[in-house]
C-alpha cells in the first residue's frame, strides 16, 4: 500500500504535510511518496528521524494555489504536485492519493488523470460529521455546486456504498437533503432526485432535514455542492464558536472554574468527536482511483488520519463495489429511471 501525498498543497505546506506522513509511515506502516519541491521536502524531512520508514520523494516543480482555476491548474500547470501525484496512481506506483490543497483543482485533476468511473457523471466530495449515535457522510460539500436530479441520484450510490464499505455499516440510511420531511417540500431539484431515488436499490429513508445530519436519522445525507458546503462551513464555525463561549463561561467565575475542572474529561471527549482532525479528509468518490482531500488548514494529525483512511478505501475496494452496483442499475434502469 503505497499513498501520495501532494505535499505542496496545504495552508502550511510541506511543513504540515511532511509531519503527517511521517506520524502515518511510523504508525500504520504505510509507503508513503512526498510530491513536491525535492529540495523543499528533503530539508522538511531532514528534520525528523525517519530510520526504517518506507518514505520517498517525487518531484514536481510546480505548485497549484488556493485561488487558481482547477481547469487551467491541470491543463497549464503539467508538473504540479497534485497532477503528478495522480500520475503516480496512473502509472502503478501507488494506490491512493491525499491532497489539503485546492479542492476543486483536485477533483479535476483527479478527474483528468484518472477519469471518472463507467456511470458516473460527476464525482462529488463527501465529508463524515459526528451525529448522536456515530458518523454521518454528508455529500456533496462543493465539488458540485450545479447539479441535476440524476447526479443527486448518483451522489446516493456513491456515499452508499462508500459507507456500507469503508464505514462499516450494513445496511445504510441514504436521505436526501431538504426543507422538511413532507413529500410537497424541497425545490425542483429535489423533488427530481427523490421521485429517482424512491426505487433506488438500497435502503432510501426520503427526505432528511439539517438536523437529521446530526441526530443519526440516517448514515448517507445527500445534497448539491453549494449547500452541502454552507452545511460544512456552517457545522465548523458552530463547533469553533461554542468551544469558544463554552472556555469563555466557564473561566469567568469561580465556582465555574470549579465545575470545569471536574468536567474537563467529558469536554475533551466532545472536542475529540468533534475535531475534523480525527476524520481526516473528504473522499473524492467517482473517480477511477482513491483521492483523499483535506481541509486547507488540516495539522499533521489529520494528514496522518487521511492517509489512513486513504489506505482503508483501497482495501476495501470500494471503486470495485462501486462498479458492481451501478451494473445491477443499469440492467435495472427502464425500471428506475437512474
């Protein structure tokens, strides 16, 4: 199991980048090639002992920013660190690939690389936020912002099979995102994709609204790439901002001081549940390979975590799942419409 990191891509590449894949390769013994600047990635790796660890560099002379366009990033800029670090699935020189860069030049690279799976019209991004009971996958959360009903459709599938694989769960729960649980409400879009996914092959539970995401109504959430970003953002600002109130009450008095020292082992087990860090990254989900993206901010503990989870998506080969089930649509599809 070999995985590419596209080193050059975060807030504070390599830095972070290589710290987490050193804390992988030592941990889970997983190869690991570091994509990027070679002069770069050997002073950053310099400074780490890194004795009886499986880990390589791949040089790339070129580097895509936060504010570049994902087509022109893969078409003009050739020698990038995440394109070649796609290649390097391509050419069978490793299995999976984990970028904290930009997600869109990502997914298009991905995309130009690779190529999507037979099927698939567009791969969407999926993230896992903590819910009540366990996990939830939420998909897509901006790869996609313009969708139709049979792209919705597919998003199902995918985060379906991704969770009955990857996340363990038998039988999953797929909702489709809207405004209320009621067959009248949603938009045009939604109500599209739920008449498609009603005789859907797996277990299709309707409409879901924002808090089902978080009370384990179902496993699979389904929406377009601009809400299910807004849902993102809006779930991480929450979380940093009743961290904040919370520190803010309980260091204000005395007796609450008090009261936080006694209950400070439950608040770090909230914050563990809640740290994107824990999750590590997004599974890029209809591309004919494994991509893991990271949040642009990700710290070496979630680098670390989307290696490993990159690594358990090949395992449990997904994609092949994936091909198996749009197989069974497709001789099913004047029947259900997907």
């Amino acid at each position: 199991m070999v995985v590419a990191v596209d080193a050059m891509g975060g807030d504070n590449a390599p830095r972070v980048e290589v710290e987490g894949a050193v804390a992988a390769a030592r941990k889970f013994g997983i190869s690991i090639i570091l994509v990027g600047e070679s002069n770069s990635l050997q002073s950053e790796l310099g400074k780490h002992s890194v004795e009886g660890l499986d880990i390589r560099i791949q040089h790339a002379s070129e580097v895509v920013g936060m504010s570049d366009s994902a087509s022109d990033a893969v078409r003009k800029k050739k020698d990038s660190s995440i394109r070649v670090a796609f290649n390097l699935i391509k050419n069978g020189e490793a299995s999976a690939v984990v970028s904290a860069g930009n997600s869109g030049a990502t997914m298009a690279a991905g995309m130009f690389v690779l190529k999507r799976i037979g099927g698939i019209d567009r791969p969407a991004i999926a993230t896992i936020v903590p819910n009540l009971n366990d996990q939830t996958l939420v998909l897509d959360v901006g790869g996609n912002v313009d969708c139709k009903p049979q792209h919705l459709a597919q998003f199902a599938l995918m985060g379906e099979v991704y969770c009955r694989s990857v996340l363990g769960k038998e039988r999953p729960r797929v909702g489709l995102l809207s405004n209320g649980e009621e067959e009248k409400k949603g938009n045009e879009l939604s109500r599209e994709a739920h008449k498609l996914l009603r005789t859907a092959p797996f277990n299709y539970v309707g409409y879901v609204e924002g808090r089902d995401i978080y009370n384990g109504k179902a496993d699979v959430v389904v929406c377009d790439g601009f809400v299910g970003n807004v849902v993102l953002k809006v779930s991480e600002g929450l979380v940093e901002a009743v961290g904040t109130m919370l520190k803010k009450e309980m260091t204000s008095r005395f007796l609450a001081k008090i009261g936080f020292l006694l209950a400070r082992p439950a608040f770090k087990a909230f914050k563990k549940k809640v740290d994107y860090a824990e999750y590590g990254g997004a599974p890029l989900l209809g591309i004919d390979g494994v991509g893991m993206i990271c949040h642009g901010g990700s710290n070496p503990k979630a680098i670390m975590n989307a290696i490993n989870m990159a690594c358990e998506a090949v395992a449990s080969k997904t994609n092949d799942k994936l091909v198996a089930q749009l197989e069974k649509i497709e001789i099913q599809a004047d029947k259900t419409d997907l």
